[in-house]
C-alpha cells in the first residue's frame, strides 16, 4: 500500500446464494472467507436501497482477489445482458488447467457456457446469474507470471 490505496474487493449481486457459492467454490476453487449479515441501517444508506435489506455478504478469495457475492432477502431485480462496450464492469478472468473439462461442468453449477465465444484459446461462460467469466489457459497465467519475473502465481506486491 505504497500510495495509500488497497484493493479490496469486488461485489457480485446474486440471486441464490448457495448456488453462487457452489458455482464458484466447486467449480472455480474459491475458498469463503467470510460470510456478514449487516444491518440495514446504515446499509440501506450506503446501498441506496430500501429497507428491508436482509442482506448477507459472502466473501470468496481465489489468488488474493476476494469476491464478495451479496444476497438480499427482498429479492433481487432480474439480470439483463450487458453488451462488452457498455460501461460497467465487463467480466472477470481466470485460467484453469484444462478449459474444455471446466466448461463441460460449467452447467452442472447452473452456469452457461457461450459457446460462440470459443476462440481457441479463450471463451465466455456466464454464472448462474449471468455474469460472464473468461476462462484463459494457465499457460496465459504463467506467461504473465513470467513477464513479471515470478513463478509462484502471486500477484505483484
């Protein structure tokens, strides 16, 4: 934290929490860090929702970045499809060890995988709520790990 900013997390609404939390544990090798169930005040606030929130916020870490999928009781509103140029978050990006045996899983965990992204080398899939994932080849990790001069699959410090 040399210029006094940390990262911390990256917060991913879902619409059935136990099954979010499969998909990505299961199938992605996410561990829980933690699991909260804030109050609505002052969340409500801070949210800018109405109450009642009847939130509960599940942090996963996988390789330092931490996820944080947030339920709330109330409901959520129904996912829309985003296009890549549409402001916003666009995906987020793993490598695995073998892409083809991730994704003939991937609807087993209620994910889909969009299979007209297949490139070869790369593809999309979406989670159970429809947030789409990029699956790399972990030779794509190493490369960039190998760039950076480590071999250990860290992030730089």
């Amino acid at each position: 934290m040399a210029d006094g900013v940390a990262f911390n997390h990256l917060g991913l609404c879902v619409s059935d929490l136990a099954r979010s939390r499969r998909f990505y544990e299961e199938l992605l090798g996410f561990e829980v860090e933690r699991e909260l169930h804030p109050p609505d005040d002052p969340s409500s606030t801070l949210l800018r929702l109405p109450k009642p929130l009847g939130m509960t916020a599940l942090y996963l870490r996988r390789d330092g970045l931490v996820l944080e999928l947030l339920h709330f009781d109330g409901g959520t509103k129904p996912a829309r499809e985003r296009v890549m140029n549409e402001p916003g978050l666009t995906h987020v990006s793993v490598s695995v060890d073998d892409i083809d045996a991730v994704c003939a899983r991937v609807a087993e965990y209620g994910g889909e995988v969009v299979a007209a992204t297949n490139i070869g080398v790369a593809i999309f899939i979406r989670d159970p709520d429809g947030q789409l994932l990029e699956l790399l080849p972990m030779s794509y990790r190493d490369h960039l790990d190998a760039e950076d001069g480590r071999t250990d699959g860290a992030a730089p410090s």
